[in-house]
C-alpha cells in the first residue's frame, strides 16, 4: 500500500490504523457446515462403490442341496440376485443347508469377469438301529471294520456298506445296506440262517456210541445237531467191530445215515519179535512187519509166519478169540557166517557197527545181515566198509590202512576241468634226471644233465590250449597260415602268442574259477610270480621234463614215442613227408596226415594220458632260460629275472634229431606260428 502524497497545507499529516471494509470481514470470518460434511461423505462412497462395481466380478455360486446360508468373510461382497461381487482375491466361505455337514472352503476368485463354481454338501451320517434274529450278540462288521454286537445303534455315513453278520453255529450273513444320512432313522433287521442240520443214526443192535469227529456224542439210535462240513463218523459197541466213515453235512438240509449192521469184533494178535522189523505173513498173505496188532476171525486157524534177512524162519499156529486179545513173543535166532578180518598194521582197531571188537586180524561169526565195518588207527585214516557173512562161507576182509598224507593225496580229484574246458591230469612226480648225456646224438651243450625232485603233486592240461579256448580271453586272435595252410581254426593250438599273453590268459583263468592268480600284473605285462599260488599257471621246465619223459621202472624216454629214429607210424604231429615242399628238414618214410598243425589230442596219449608233448607246436614255460648248473635242485624254478623264457617241445616244423628229442631246449619272448602252451596248476 502506498501513502498518498496531499498538497502541503502547514499542517502535519498523521497516518491513519487500516480497517478492513465490513465485506471483507464476512468473507473472512465463514465456517463449513455439516451438510458440507455430508455431501462430502456420500461423493467418496459413491466413488468407493463405483471403484467396486469397475473392479469386482461376478461370481454364482450352486449348492447341492440349496443352502439356506451363506456367510463370505475376507472382503467385501454385494449380492445381486443370487451373483454375488466380489474382488479378485481367497474369500473364507461358510454355507449351511438342512440334515449336512457345514461347508467350510477357500472360494479364490480370479481374473475373469464372470465367474461361476459349485458345491456340494455332504450328509450327516444316519441313524441305524441293527437286530439279528433269533439270536442277538451277532459280530457286526461294517466295511470290514469291527464295529461291535447286536442290538446297537450305529451313526453311519451315508451310502452304501458292506455289512456282515457272525454268530457261533449260523451262517455267516452278508448284505450291501443303504444309509440315507441327514441323522435319518433307519433299522436294519436280519435273520441268522443255522450252520448245522439234524443228522440221524441208527444201528442194529442199538445202543453203539456215535463218535464225532473222535469225540462222543450219544448212543444210537439218536439224531444229532452236526455243523456243514466234513465229520468223521464212529460207531462202536464192545464185541463188535468199529464202524467209521466221512460224511458232508449242508447247513439246514436234515440228513439221516443209513441203519449200519455192526460186524462181530475179530480177535486180536499182537505178534513181537527180537529183533523187531521182521515180515509177518498170516496164511502166505502179508501183513507188516513187527510189531504189528493182528486182527483175526475167532474160532478159525490160523498159520504165522516170520522172517527176517540173517534169521531162522520161525512159523507159529494161532486161533483167536472173539473180543480177546493175546501176544505172541518170539525170540528169532540169527544165521551165522564167519568173517575173517586182516588189516595192516596189525595192532589196528576193529569195529563192528559202531562197536570195538578188539584188534582188527581176527575171526568172527556175525549174524548174516548187513554189517558196518570200520578199521581204526591213530596216525592213519580210518576205513569203513560193509560185510554180510553168509551161512557156510568164510569171507575175507583184507585192508591196509593208509597214512593220513596218503589218504589227503588220493583225496585229490584225479581229474579236474576248467571252466573253458580244458581237462587237467593230477601228477605226483618224484626224483628223476633231466638233460642228455654228452654222447647223446644231437645233444646241445644247454642240456646240463642234473638230478631234480619235484615234491608238489600238480595238475597238467591233457592237450594245449586251442584257438576256441584262448579267444574267449581275447577275442581277437589270430593264429595265422603258414603257406596258405590254415593255423586259426578252433580245435588247432593256439600259437602266435607271446609269453606274456600266456601267462595273462592264465591269471584270467584263475580269477574267473576265484583262484588265486600265480602271476603279479601291472599295466598288462607280468612283472612277477606267486611260487606258492594255487592258481592256472605255465608248467616249470622240470614240471614239463617230468610229464614227458617219466615212465615209472623205466629208463627215461628220449622221443616221444621211444628211444630210437625214425618213428612209428602216426605218433605225433612232426615235419614229415606232406610238408616236403615247405619245410627244408622232415622226417623220411613218415607221414602223420597234417601238413601244419593238427586239432589238439589227435594222436594217442603219452604214458600219464597226455597228448602232444612232442609234436603239433612247441610249448612258452613258466622259467627264464638259462644254462643250469648241474647240481641237485628241489622244486626249480628257474632263475629269478631274465629276457627269454624257456621252451620245450618239438613241433609240426621240426625233423631232425636234435629238436625231437625231449630233452631238447629252446627259448624266446615273442610268439611263432610253431609256439602255444598249455596250463599247469598246482593240486594243493
């Protein structure tokens, strides 16, 4: 506001206090009142309803039954008719309809604009009263539930049940029941059908006591109350024989068993003898064994007989007595034969079914049954047999006791087979030389002779291991040809191997039968070997000389087929005159009919049953090569380490005297189409 500026009149100018107009101050001074409140009020409801109308959705709701109450908690919600309004969202629902249970559920409300769901109340169980007539306390159970006797009330679901009625001597009865619910009364009555039937028994004479089942029941004549099923029926009276038979019984369906006429009682015979178990036979018919009850007609005659192995006949004559009951002892007196026992050694025990008899070499007079016979003496295994003396003969029985080791020895299986099929041959060497005097012609100068003993006894294979057999190892194999001759056919050895792969298909041998294996592996190359090791293995140098070359009593075998050139005919698979035209040295005026080499155990066994030693292919063994010393060894093994292994053997290529001959050493690393082997393994 500014002042005014007046013309200067001499007098002062003094400010005047501003006062509003009378207008202004009205303005100023006006409050709202209530109806401004109230307007205000129903603006913002009115925009919260229609806020509500443009959001909720239209949700119908069906009940089965109609409810008769309707309750929506969580939110606000408006019913228009029977849609109700309601915002999207989980509203807790509660209904009620008449004779069921209060429905009480999440109603979610979605996206969609119109939504509709559908409800379902469930009944109230109903009210059932059970009966059962003619007899109560009836087991009732419900849905295969226990769910007490008879009479009861029962609150029961609605639907259908299964109900079964059980009572002591009535059939069990069954029925699908209908519960209406909504605490409906309703009364289930049924009737219990008997288990059982009169049965009727009649008997001439009367007065028979009728057994059920073992059990007395009455005398005849008398009608019973049976339950269905089977009964054995007995009927007895003294001085008459039992009358027992198995009826059926049917539930309600009264029966009655034909008059039974009883039958006079037999005598009885009880016939014990000494021994027991011998044969009874009454007038040539056989009736058991003692001791036995015989049932005999009275006043007859009749003729017993009894007999038993090793014992006098004895026959006896009986009659019987009616309703009388006598025993016949009877003392059998047995057949003797003598029995003279020898045994070494002499102090040995002797005993006769189980009982000492004193030293074994004597002479005994035995009943002429079956005996066990049992030599005993400490330090030796026991021996045990079976003698039946005969009357009028003297037996012998002559045994020598073997030491335990002698007996653990021939307790090894003689024979034994692989699991790929190879059959081995049990060996129990001994002491034996091996090499060639210096004057032997065709002597090689690695042919030290020398004095070996071999003191485990141990297994050989019968033949060399084949094609077929050492594929199962290695799938792969390939013996080759040679000149167009084929070597890779299944029975032919297998060859082309080296040392290392037939010390590998041994350790896979062992450890697919679970043996332990003899060979140490790293990195799939034999690095070492278990000297002790029970498992498949290459047979020692001296193993081999001794399976070779040993015939017991004889000088040792130079070739294989004796001492002396040239061989019989078809000894063994040599070079001889069919492979002239691929091998430069064979053997003249001999022809064996193979070319190459031959199926495996082609040509006759040597003495231990073992074929193809000599001939067909050389043969990989377990030692390293080396020139030996000359002294006595036990057990050899040859030397700890070394590049070559040894070989052993003439093949299909060789002709000449020096390789044919046993003592013949070679040796090498890799494999020749000449070269396979054959398994060993040691007995224990």
């Amino acid at each position: 506001m500014q002042e005014r500026v007046q013309p200067d009149h001499g007098e002062a100018i003094e400010p005047l206090a501003f006062r509003p107009t009378e207008s202004a101050t009205g303005v100023a001074s006006r409050r709202l009142r209530p109806i401004h409140w109230v307007i205000g009020t129903l603006l913002l409801v009115l925009a919260t309803v229609v806020f509500f109308v443009f959001t909720a959705k239209a949700v119908r709701m069906t009940f089965s039954p109609p409810t008769t109450l309707i309750d929506i908690e969580g939110g606000f919600s408006f019913n228009l008719g029977g849609v109700y309004l309601l915002r999207e969202g989980d509203y807790q629902l509660h209904a009620e309809a008449p004779g069921h249970h209060p429905l009480d559920v999440i109603l979610s409300v979605g996206e969609k604009q119109n939504q509709q769901f559908q409800f379902e109340f469930r009944r109230l169980p109903g009210i059932v009263h059970v009966k059962s007539i003619p007899i109560e306390s009836a087991r009732i159970t419900i849905d295969g539930t226990d769910s007490g006797v008879t009479p009861t009330t029962l609150d029961l679901e609605a639907g259908l049940h299964d109900v079964q009625f059980a009572a002591e001597r009535y059939l069990t009865h069954e029925v699908a029941y209908l519960v209406e619910g909504k605490r409906v009364e309703q009364t289930l009555r049924v009737e219990l059908l008997p288990a059982w039937a009169a049965v009727t028994f009649e008997t001439q004479p009367r007065g028979a006591s009728i057994l059920v089942d073992g059990e007395s029941a009455a005398e005849a004549p008398a009608t019973l109350d049976l339950m269905q099923g089977a009964h054995q029926i007995t009927l007895k009276l003294e001085g008459f024989k039992a009358w027992s038979r198995d009826i059926v019984v049917a539930a309600n369906e009264p029966m009655k068993v034909p008059k039974v006429a009883l039958t006079p009682a037999n005598g009885l015979v009880l016939v014990r003898t000494r021994p027991s178990g011998a044969g009874i036979t009454v007038n040539g018919e056989y009736r058991g064994r003692s001791p036995i009850e015989l049932e005999l007609k009275p006043g007859l005659g009749y003729s017993v007989q009894i007999f038993k192995s090793g014992y006098e006949g004895v026959s006896r004559r009986v009659t019987a007595s009616a309703q009388a009951e006598q025993t016949l002892s009877i003392r059998l007196t047995p057949l003797l034969g003598e029995v003279q026992f020898a045994a070494t050694p002499s102090d040995a025990e002797l005993y006769i079914d189980g009982i000492l008899m004193g030293r074994a070499n004597r002479t005994l007079s035995l009943p002429s049954t079956p005996h066990a016979v049992e030599i005993r003496k400490a330090g030796y295994a026991p021996h045990s047999t079976s003698v039946i003396p005969r009357p009028g003969f003297v037996q012998k029985v002559k045994v020598r006791l073997l030491t335990e080791e002698e007996a653990r020895r021939l307790a090894i299986p003689p024979v034994m087979t692989t699991s790929a099929g190879q059959e081995l041959v049990l060996l129990h060497p001994g002491t034996f030389t091996m090499g060639a005097s210096r004057r032997e012609p065709g002597r090689r100068a690695n042919e030290v002779l020398r004095e070996v003993t071999l003191t485990r006894a141990f297994y050989l294979s019968r033949n060399e291991v084949t094609n077929a057999q050492f594929r199962e190892f290695l799938a792969n194999h390939n013996s080759g040809e040679f000149e167009d001759n084929k070597l890779n056919l299944d029975q032919q050895p297998a060859a082309q191997i080296d040392w290392n792969d037939a010390a590998l298909y041994c350790n896979w041998l062992s450890k697919r039968e679970g043996l332990p294996p003899a060979y140490l592996e790293k990195g799939g190359a034999i690095v070492g070997f278990y000297p002790l090791a029970t498992g498949y293995r290459l047979p020692t140098e001296a193993e081999w000389a001794w399976a070779a070359r040993y015939v017991e009593g004889a000088p040792l075998l130079k070739f294989p087929w004796g001492d002396s050139m040239p061989p019989s005919e078809r000894v063994g698979n040599f070079a001889d005159r069919t492979a002239a035209h691929l091998i430069g040295r064979i053997i003249f005026n001999y022809t064996d009919g193979h070319v190459v080499a031959a199926p495996v155990g082609s040509f006759p066994p040597n003495q231990h049953g073992i074929h193809d030693l000599g001939g067909n292919v050389a043969e990989w063994l377990n030692d390293f090569y080396e020139i030996p010393s000359g002294e006595p060894s036990e057990d050899p093994l040859g030397p700890g380490k070394g590049e070559y292994h040894a070989i052993h053997g003439s093949s299909w290529m060789h002709g000449t005297v020096t390789d044919l001959r046993y003592s013949f050493r070679d040796y090498g690393i890799d494999g020749r189409k000449d070269l396979g082997f054959r398994l060993a393994r040691f007995a224990e």
